[in-house]
C-alpha cells in the first residue's frame, strides 16, 4: 500500500506558472506515443486523490485523462460524486488514506500541488517520480513546500528523455534528514 | 566566454539549510575518487565568483578547495586582496563580468546562492550544472530565486551516480519561455 506522486516540473520547482497556466509543458515536443511513463505508472494505482483546484484545471482540458476512479480533496464541492469524479472527500491525508484504503484503494497516485505539499508534510507520500522539464519559470506553483524535518530519499530510477527531460523516482526512506 | 553554475541542489532546491549547514552533503558516502566532475568542471573555467557569506562558509571548512582564483562580492570587506581571495570586488553582475574579462578570466564559475540568483536574474548566467541530492530539505537557502521572465534550458548531459545523485547540465538557451 504505497502513496505515491507522479508529476512534472521545471528545474526551479514549480507545477504551473503562478495563474495556473501549463503552456511551458503542453507545448514540449513530444515524439508520438512518448507518455513519459504516464501509462505504466497508472498500472501502479487503484485511485487518484487530488485537490479541488487540480479537478477543475484537468476538467477544462476537455479529454479525462484518468484511468483509475479520481477522488477530490474539497470542502465546498458537494459531497455526492459528479461528472467524472468518483467522490468528493475532505480532512487530514491520514484519514483520507484510512477512509479509501478501507474501501479497497490501497495505491494512491496523490496529484495537485497543496494536496502533495499537504501529504508530503503529513508523511503520507511513499514514492515521489519527479520529470524535470528544462526551464526556469521563476515563478509559480510550487511542487515542494515547507517541512517540519528533512526527508532522505532513496533514488529508484533516473531516465533521460531524448527531449531532456529528466524523470526520477524516488522512495521515501526516512523521515529526520 | 561562459558564466558556470556547479552546485549540488536538495531535491527541493535548496543549496544549505536555514542555518549554513551542509550535513546532508558531506554527509553523503561518496566512493573514494568520486569528486562528482569536479575537477573537470574546474578545468573549464578561469575564476571563481562568489558572495562573501559562500567565501566565509568555505573558510570555515579549513582546507581551500579552489585551484583558481577566487573574487568575492561584497560591499563590507576591504578591497585588498587578502588571504585566499584574489580580489574584492562590489557591483552589478555585468560590471563585474566585464571587468573580470577585462583582466583575462573569460570563464566564470558563479558560486553561492545570492550570487547565482542575482546573477540568473540579470541574465549572466549561460550554464547549469546541478547535482540533484536525494532529500527534502522542508526549508533552507534557495538555490533559485524569482525571475522577470522564464529561461529555457537545453539539457546537455544528465549523469546518475551510483548513490543516487544525479547531475545534470543545462546550457541557457532563451529567455522569455
């Protein structure tokens, strides 16, 4: 039963620019059928948890883009699931975790930057794959926030893409780095 | 004629902790021999650019690791050379650029985190080589620090270390991205 985070961001840290826009990464050459192991990855999962403001910028792409039943971290949205959303869920990631683990979903892909920074700083994130797209943005979302210790990663993988981005996966190896 | 960046990174972005501490780097176990392309990466440049709080720092560490002279920015120091440093110099980044040039060091290692952001920001830097170590910090001395614009990188060489270091080389391609 592993939480893990999959996401890309430029070298400076940041997931979208700061008005949440994502051109630097939607526009990267991509040969046809490269999805950065998006694919495999999902294999690894049961659910996705996000938060509410990650729900609403991957509704406005158009296309669903999720394979595995999507859970978003709201306390506005109503509580009875949606559209393509499989439930609307609030409260600490280690309730959030218990609550779906107790229906089934023991693989969690955690995505959205506070609902990251949130489980991240809770010590509820097992594994972290990281691709660095290669610019600096200077401003924006951030991917990491502050936290109450250090936190020593195990380095899993590292690939290259012809493209140069830089796709690591890292485990969780202890908490007090 | 090329501005160098070489400085090991958290995985979070930060170069030190809040206090100057570098425990999680030389703390690292690191197979006798490895200098992680050290010396070759100071074969390629002439001098070393650095703020007075890095000067101070690697002082303090005893043994003077830098086989190429060294200036130090700062506005508090006295302007004669003294010690380890060959010069005290106070300015904008293109004022010291070109008076460095000037006096024959084409190549510059930029070093320490002020100083790399300042000079990132004005548009002096041309080349990133970033050693990515496998931990969260949660907080500490950034590495990357607000810019006008986005700058596009070009990824030159990525290097994984058996322990899990990883570096990579960008070269600044545009700025505006």
């Amino acid at each position: 039963m592993t939480n893990r985070v999959f996401i890309a961001a430029s070298l400076d840290g940041y997931i979208a620019r700061r008005d949440g826009s994502l051109d630097w990464l939607t526009g990267i050459e991509t040969p046809e059928g490269e999805d950065y192991g998006y694919a495999e990855f999902m294999k690894t999962i049961d659910a996705v948890v996000m938060g509410r403001k990650t729900y609403e910028a991957v509704l406005s792409f158009g296309e669903w883009p999720y394979v595995k039943p999507v859970f978003v971290l709201s306390r506005t949205l109503p509580r009875a699931p949606g559209g393509e959303c499989a439930g609307v869920l609030a409260g600490e990631p280690a309730e959030i975790v218990k609550g779906l683990r107790e229906k089934g979903y023991g693989n969690l892909y955690i995505d959205g930057g506070r609902t990251v920074r949130e489980f991240m700083r809770a010590g509820f994130i097992d594994e972290l794959t990281i691709t660095v797209v290669p610019v600096l943005l200077g401003s924006g979302v951030p991917l990491f926030g502050d936290l109450p210790q250090g936190i020593a990663l195990n380095n899993k993988e590292t690939k290259t893409f012809p493209n140069g981005l830089v796709r690591i996966t890292y485990a969780v190896e202890r908490r007090g780095a």
